[in-house]
C-alpha cells in the first residue's frame, strides 16, 4: 500500500508585489530539486482566508507568511487564526495565556505541528510577529526556525532569505515523517 507524500501548508496574506514577491521565493523553496531526493512531497498553498483547520490537520509542516499592518499580522492571517484556533486545540489559560491544547489533532496525540514565519514591514515587524507567536504557542504547533522578518523594499537578499526559508521548512517537514 502507497502512502501519501508529507504534505507542506503555506498559509500567507500576499496583497502587495512585495509580500507575493516573499510568497513567491518561498515556494520557490519548497520545490527546489535538491528536495526531491528526500523524497517526494506535496505543498499546499491557501490564501489566508481560505485556509481551513481540515488544511492544517492534513499537514506535516505549516509555513505562515504576513505582512506586518499598524504592528500587527494582516487581518487575513488574523482570520485564519480565529477561524481555526478551537478546532485545532488552540487553548488559554486562566491568565489568558496560550496553554497546551487540549483539542483533536496533533494535541490529542501528543504531536507538535511544526512551523515557521515569514514576516514583512516597512518600517517595523516586532508587533506582527509577536501576534503570531502569542497565538501559535497556545496551538499543538512547535516553532521550528525563527520568523524571517524582513523590513523595506523586496530585494535579492530578501528573496534568497525567503527561498531559504521555504526550503529549510520542506526538507523538515520531509525529514519528519
């Protein structure tokens, strides 16, 4: 019986040349030939606000990307985040704090859904990547790189950090099957 390749889910808010220039680069990554010879593994790529919990509970490896909006993560990504955070075992505390889900999904079997963040700003991403973090540490997820935040205009070195990005999360996401 043939089993399923790793599945790689890319959750991004893309509205400027410069974030899809970002969404770009790293999926870029994800399919460099260089992957290919870990084996076999599919990217799923979903706007934010299209994306659903069934997506992420599908997933071996979650990649987000935001741009960061009046210091926070865009609305988009924010929806994505109410939408799903119950449904994937997203739990507080009583001080309102992230706790260890408790939900189905990779929290009922003790596994942590790895991820990583993208984050671009013109002048600032701190707030933005503060947001993500604060929820994604109250969801059975694990960080598994530190968020690439990116300031100013998209330029070559900005898209290779992408590209890098993307592709360090795919052979992860490989590896952990």
């Amino acid at each position: 019986m043939e089993s399923n390749p790793p599945r790689l889910l890319v959750v991004h808010h893309s509205p400027t040349a410069s974030s899809r220039a970002l969404t770009d680069a790293a999926l870029t990554g994800t399919r460099l030939p260089e992957l290919a010879e870990l084996g076999p593994l599919e990217v799923v790529v979903r706007e934010a606000l299209e994306a659903t919990a069934d997506d992420v509970r599908g997933a071996n490896g979650l990649l987000l990307g935001t741009p960061a909006n009046f210091g926070y993560m865009s609305g988009a990504l924010k929806h994505f985040f109410d939408s799903t955070f119950l449904h994937l075992g997203g739990a507080l505390g009583s001080d309102g704090q992230g706790s260890e889900g408790q939900g189905d999904g990779a929290a009922a079997t003790g596994a942590k859904l790895p991820y990583a963040l993208w984050v671009h700003g013109r002048y600032d991403t701190v707030g933005a990547t503060r947001s993500v973090e604060s929820i994604a540490q109250a969801l059975p997820w694990r960080r598994v790189l530190p968020p690439l935040e990116l300031l100013g205009d998209v330029d070559d070195d900005a898209r290779a950090a992408a590209t890098e990005l993307g592709a360090t999360v795919a052979a992860m996401t490989l590896e952990s099957r």
